[in-house]
C-alpha cells in the first residue's frame, strides 16, 4: 500500500529556509502527481504545491516564488524547497498522492518564529 514518510521539517527564524524531504513506496512513484499540503493549528488542511509526473508545478498563491517543489523518481523522493520562511508559514506539512489521495504520512512540523 501507499506509504509516505515525511522529514526536515523543524524551528527557524522569519526569512530563514528549510528542505522538506517525502519518502514514497508501495506504487509506482514516476507515474503519479505528488503535492504538499499543510495543516496549522486550528485551520483546514490547504494545498501548498503539486507537481505532475511530468514535472509541472503549480502553488499556492502564498508561497509563490518562495517555494519550490521537484521530485527525484530515482529516489521516489519528492521535495519542497522553502525559503524567505514567514511565520504564517508555521504548520505541519504532508505530502500526498494521486495514486491514493486517503493516504497520508505522520506529516513534519514546521514552525518560524523570532
């Protein structure tokens, strides 16, 4: 079955950056579109970045040109690339599929604060 096991996640100060790494097995990963998600406290779930299996993205409007995300079939790896981090940025962040989009990981916390 789909597994997803989120990492990198961490403290850091407002502007600072983080790599956030996803682990993925149980499908076969080059063929499906992979995205980031993030929950902060006391708010729904929001989509943050996708990416296509052909390596098209497409983000959210608040973390346009600060985030990027890209994917490593080799590694069945897929990243998402933070920087300029704000604390609204604060949340935890999942990845997921479209290969089984009920199928989360533990999710990474990440938190920006002075």
């Amino acid at each position: 079955q789909v597994q997803l096991v989120e990492s990198g996640g961490g403290l850091v100060q407002p502007g600072e950056s983080l790599r956030l790494s996803c682990a993925a097995s149980g499908f076969t990963f080059r063929a499906y579109a992979m995205s980031w998600y993030r929950q902060a406290p006391g708010k729904q779930r929001e989509l943050v970045a996708h990416i296509t299996n052909g390596g098209s993205t497409n983000y959210a409007d608040s973390v346009k040109g600060r985030f990027t995300i890209f994917r490593n079939n080799a590694k069945n790896t897929v990243y998402l690339q933070m920087n300029s981090l704000k604390p609204e940025d604060t949340a935890v962040y999942y990845c997921n599929t479209n290969r089984d989009s009920t199928s989360w990981g533990q999710g990474t916390q990440v938190t920006v604060s002075s």
